[in-house]
C-alpha cells in the first residue's frame, strides 16, 4: 500500500482532515507550497509548512540544526533515541521528536512529498542514536518499553535481529514503517488526550507551587 494511500485510511478515521481542511478554508491551500518569507517561530498550529530553511543534508548534526520538535516543543536531544526527521521533496527539513509528531507532519503536509524519512536506531552503540533510513528499520510497537508522546510504545531498530532480541525482552509485535506508521496514526486519538491530561495536571502541579 503507498504511503499516501495510508495515510488517508488513517486520517479518515482520526479527523486529521478537519484540520487540513479548515487550515485550507483560511487560505492555507493557495500558500501550501510556498515557503513563508518569515518565520520567527516554529509550533503548532502555524506549522503548516516546515520553517526550517532548505537543507540538502538535514541528517548532519540535526539536533543541533532542529533541536525542538515544532509539534510539542519536546527536546530532540533529550529523546534522541525517539526522533525523527522528515526530508520534503523540496528540501524543508521537519525535525520531530517521535514517530507521534512525525505522523501529524506528514499528515498537515499530505501533498508535499516525502524525500526521505529517517529515524533513530535505538540499538546503536553512541551516547546519540544516530538517524537511519525508516524504510530500512524495523519497528517494535506494543512492547514493556516506554513510548514516546505514545501509550503504546513504538521502538525502532536498524536491524531485525536487534528488533528480535528486544521483542523476546519487552514483547511487542515487529512491524516495517509503513505499519508503524499506521499505527501511529491509530493512536492518534488516545494519544493526543493522553497528552492534553499530562500536560493539564503539570500546569495545575505548577499553579499550586506558585501559591505556595
């Protein structure tokens, strides 16, 4: 199945269109190619386009190049064993800290074509995982191990043996990254409201320091 065609059984099913489709309404359509002149600052729900300015190696020192994800603001540094980097057509470079936020930036970016899709080998030796080809790894979804902005952990290995070995630790079924990918976009839901009730709770936590 092409990797459109995924994504378009995915969305229908999680109401990522709406967004698309609202954003477009706005005047977002006639600007979806065009890269903005200015852009002072990266985040949701500006991110319709990657603000990054045109790279032709994105892969070299990215989290120095990209170090938050526009997504969720998380540290790519800090989840360097997580991230991901999209490689657009054009050469935008979209930085991400989770195969998660690189579902929502493949999604808002439906007609602009993927170059590349990398993703960190969790299995390499280094204190940074480095950034491997996503088609060529293989994805443990479902396992013991944490996940990243995910209930369901998705884990990515350069190799299948790593992925094996890991699979008879933590459990969890082995996927290529076209399933991975749809899976994600299936949590996407449950994921999302597992944020926002994270995220609200650490805002109530910080409230209640403040009166202190």
């Amino acid at each position: 199945m092409r990797r459109r065609d995924i994504l378009n059984l995915a969305l229908a099913g999680t109401g990522v269109f709406a967004v698309t489709a609202a954003h477009a309404q706005h005047g977002g359509h006639a600007q979806h190619h065009a890269q903005p002149a200015s852009c002072p600052a990266d985040g949701t729900p500006m991110q319709f386009i990657p603000k990054k300015a045109a790279d032709p190696t994105p892969t070299q020192n990215d989290i120095a190049k990209y170090p938050t994800c526009p997504y969720c603001g998380m540290s790519r540094g800090q989840f360097h064993h997580a991230r991901m980097l999209v490689h657009y057509s054009d050469d935008l470079p979209d930085g991400t800290c989770s195969l998660h936020c690189a579902a929502i930036s493949l999604s808002i970016n439906v007609d602009r074509g993927p170059k590349a899709i990398y993703v960190a080998d969790v299995a390499a030796p280094g204190e940074v995982k480095p950034l491997v080809e996503a088609e060529k790894v293989t994805f443990l979804v479902g396992s013991k191990l944490p996940g990243v902005m995910t209930k369901r952990s998705k884990v990515a290995y350069g190799s299948e043996d790593a992925g094996k070995a890991a699979q008879a630790a933590h459990g969890g079924e082995l996927v290529n990254f076209d399933q991975a990918l749809l899976a994600a976009h299936a949590d996407m839901a449950q994921d999302v409201a597992m944020i926002r009730k994270m995220r609200e709770e650490r805002r109530k936590n910080m409230s209640m320091e403040h009166k202190k």
